[in-house]
C-alpha cells in the first residue's frame, strides 16, 4: 500500500505497533514520494501538467517540508521528545478527515444544487 493513503494508513498504524516515530514518519514520506514521482511522470506523459501551477506547488512544497522539518527538529532537540512526530503525524490525519468531510458535503450540496438530489452513480451520472 503506497501513496498519500497508505502513508495516512501506515503512519498511525506502525506508530500504533510501536515503531519509533522517526521510522514511521520516514517511511511514510517514502511511499509518499514514489506515488507522488509516478503521478507527475503520468501526468508529463499524457500531457495534463500545467508548468505554471507545477512551479509553484514544487516551490510550496520544498519550503514547507524545510521549515516544517527545521521547526520540528528543534523542538526535538529542546525538549528532548519524539512525541512531536507522533503529533504531528496524527495532525495530519485528522486534518485529512476534517477537509475530506467538508469536500463530501459540498460535492453533495452542488450535486441537489444542480437537480441530482446526490444519489448519482458512481461516475456522477443519473
């Protein structure tokens, strides 16, 4: 299990088995980055990336993994604690849960917005 999805699955769950949380963290990132590489590459291939919007999620990116790993890194180090990545992982996830319950109800609003009443088939068609 690779991706976004499997690092939100995997991370809480290795740290849950008791892996240290520098470990859990690290491999998630990992299956992170090769899903993450895979898709752009689909994406060149078939011709959907936008350079413009590439170029500054790249940007986006790199900075806040530096200042995230930089901040984090010196909490560890001043109050001597790896609960910061155990936290931290466990923010991402529920932070993950809030904003797909809130993408859910409003694909559900513009879907009675536009007549469907919601209860589409799987592919949005009626």
């Amino acid at each position: 299990m690779f991706g976004v999805g499997g690092g939100i699955v995997k991370g809480p769950l290795m740290l849950a088995m008791g892996v240290h949380p520098a470990v859990s963290s690290a491999t998630s990132a990992c299956m992170i980055l090769f899903t993450s590489f895979t898709a752009t590459t689909s994406f060149v291939v078939f011709g959907l990336l936008l350079p413009d919007y590439a170029f500054v999620a790249v940007i986006i990116g790199f900075l806040a993994t530096f200042v995230g790993q930089i901040l984090l890194n010196h909490l560890m180090k001043k109050y001597k604690r790896n609960s910061y990545i155990a936290f931290s992982i466990g923010a991402v996830v529920l932070l993950s849960a809030f904003l797909m319950t809130i993408q859910s109800l409003v694909s559900i609003a513009e879907g009675e917005k536009e007549g469907g009443g919601g209860g589409g088939g799987i592919c949005g068609h009626s």
